[in-house]
C-alpha cells in the first residue's frame, strides 16, 4: 500500500501544479485583448514598401535596483536591474 501511495506522489504532484499555475478568466481577457489581431510575423515599419530597406531603432538602458556587493581586491561589483527597451521614432 505505501509503495502504491508513493507511485502516485509524481503524479498529484503534477496535478496540484497544473492546477496552481492556470490563471485567472480576466487574466485571460486582458491576454486575449491585448494580442487581438497580433501578427508576429509582421515588422514593425511605417509602411510596407519601406520593409527591404528601412530599420527599427531601439534604445537600450538599464534601471539600477539594488548595488548587491562589492568587491574591492577583484574589482567586481554585483547589481540587479531592470532592462529599458524603447522604440524610437
């Protein structure tokens, strides 16, 4: 009987964590509403004519969170951030 009971831990396991990780519905409204009509394929250029030749500018920066150690004899130093991505105009 134990050896059935820890046969069948993997899989209540799995279970529990299929069902943990759903989401909610309006989770998966706003999911819905926000990639209505998205096409991954598509780039994003001004028009389509312009595809071959024209170029996507992209700004890229860092916000420091948290400056986590420092090591002064290495000269190493350890942060965490948050990464900026901006399309430019």
């Amino acid at each position: 009987m134990l050896c059935r009971a820890v046969m069948m831990l993997p899989l209540l396991i799995a279970l529990l964590t299929a069902v943990a990780v759903q989401g909610s519905p309006e989770e998966a409204k706003l999911f819905d509403e926000l990639f209505d009509g998205y096409n991954k394929d598509v780039r994003p250029v001004a028009t389509p004519s312009d595809m071959p030749i024209d170029t996507v500018d992209v700004q890229f920066g860092m916000t420091l969170t948290r400056l986590s150690n420092v090591d002064i004899r290495a000269q190493e130093i350890s942060i965490q951030g948050w990464p900026k991505m901006v399309r430019c105009h």
